[in-house]
C-alpha cells in the first residue's frame, strides 16, 4: 500500500487512482477515511483527472500518532503529500473536517500548487460558539461527542450513522450499507485520534484561513445539515471567501457524498473541468 513520510516520521495512506490527468485531491471527515470519497474518486479517475485521497493520520490505515491530532499537523501532513507527489494544478477538495484541513493547508501553505479549492459540507469558519462567534454550536455539543467517544466509541458511531449524520433520523431512507460504512470506518480511526479531531474540527479558527484564499472555491452545503448547520458553516465561509460560488442542496443533511453522490459527482466534474 502507498504511504508517504510526514515531517515527524509519521506515514500517511493514501490513494492514488486515475490518469495523469489534473490531480484532485479529496480530504474525508470525522472520523473516517479516504473510504468515505472513494466513490468521487472513481467517477474522477473515470473522466480524466487523478484523483488522490489520504487517510488523516490517527485514522484508516495511517499512523496512530500520540501526538499531531490537531489541524496544523494535519495541514502539514497535506503539504508533505502534495510535495512528495509533486502535484499542481490541484482542485482540493474537503468534506466536513476535510473541508477545514484544506482550507488550513492554504492559509498555512499557499496556493503556489492548487488552481481550485472545493468545501462540502465544511466546518469552517468556526463552528465553537464564543464571544466573537455567537451563532455558533454550544460547547456542549461536542463535550458529548467526547463523553460518547471516551465511554462507548462503538455506540456513538452507530447513533450517528443512524441518525444526525445521514440524516436518517429525518426519515429519510438511508441504505443500511452507507451506514455500516461509515460505523466501519469510524471503528478503524485511532481512539486518541478520533477524540483530540473533536477540538480540532469544533474549535479551531479558520477565519484567518478563509481570508487568504485566493483560488475559485465552490461550498457545497445541504440546508438540513444536522452535523455543520449550514447557517454556521457554508452560508457563512461563502460570505467571507471572495468570489465563492455557493450551491445550496435543499433538504439534504451532511453526507453529500453518500446521499447526494450523483449531483455532487457532477457539480465536482463541472467545476474541476470549468
């Protein structure tokens, strides 16, 4: 299986599908891995482009580091894959937590090797609700995620996956696989890893980020967003990333690339080729 080295020794999984084609690369949520894109990066790869898809480290098949599960390493951990791969050109591409690594990646990196930049269903700009951040989420809701993680990691995955994440609990008819995937991938993500990625997905500012973006960037957001409201996350990262195109999916929750995948799939073709 391909890995590459971060700068700490940590080895990072990833794929690499497609031809020679422009490089997309697609960043997963929380707290699953390149699994959870690997539908987009077939449809990519099968119109042309290369399609590349990590494993964060502390999930999948990536190193369970003690230490790095915050989003500057992640971010880090981006650009050794992007520099060691040599790629330009590049379309990024982050679904929820992934959103936020992208986008981290170019307020710490630049974008001397990305041409594009893709959010869905993203957590930036800040999720944390604060003094300077009122209408984001309590507290509370992620100290629960935490409490469910550190008391029984399992059943969390498996009220999620049945509920908020896919929308499920909204009567919406989710396939039974899409929902043992995700319980399947969340299983293989590190337990240290998967609870220190709650702080980093719900805290950290990506304000900062989101001003130094300088490539056409496309938000994708359903308006029934249980896990990122929209009005917390998409709505507001396309008011302050200039020139961002916003496409609202109406009526969909968080797992655009699941129960949206054929609309996504062409909105993604359409922007990389544009």
């Amino acid at each position: 299986m391909p890995y590459i080295t971060a700068d700490d020794g940590a080895q990072i999984f990833y794929k690499d599908w497609g031809t020679e084609g422009t490089p997309v690369l697609l960043s997963h949520g929380w707290p699953l891995n390149s699994d959870a894109w690997e539908a987009a990066a077939l449809f990519l790869a099968q119109h042309g482009h290369r399609a590349i898809a990590h494993d964060r480290r502390g999930h999948g098949r990536s190193a369970q580091t003690w230490h790095g599960n915050e989003m500057d390493t992640y971010a880090d951990d981006l650009a050794c894959l992007i520099e060691q791969l040599d790629l330009r050109d590049l379309t990024l591409v982050g679904h929820s937590t992934g959103g936020g690594e992208v986008a981290h990646y170019l307020g710490r990196h630049g974008s001397d090797r990305v041409s594009k930049l893709v959010l869905v269903s993203a957590v930036p700009p800040l999720m944390l609700r604060g003094e300077d951040n009122p209408d984001g989420l309590p507290i509370e809701v992620f100290d629960a995620i935490r409490a469910g993680e550190a008391a029984n990691r399992s059943q969390l995955y498996r009220d999620l996956a049945d509920g908020p994440f896919f929308g499920h609990n909204r009567g919406q008819d989710v396939p039974q696989g899409f929902r043992d995937a995700f319980w399947l991938q969340s299983m293989a993500c590190g337990h240290r890893g998967a609870y220190e990625c709650v702080a980093a997905f719900s805290a950290t500012d990506f304000r900062p980020d989101l001003a130094k973006i300088n490539v056409p960037t496309l938000v994708v957001h359903g308006d029934d967003d249980q896990i990122v409201p929209f009005e917390v996350g998409g709505k507001r990262s396309a008011e302050m990333i200039s020139g961002a195109v916003l496409k609202v999916y109406e009526g969909s929750g968080h797992a655009l690339p699941d129960t949206d995948r054929d609309r996504l799939h062409a909105d993604l073709l359409a922007f990389v080729n544009s």
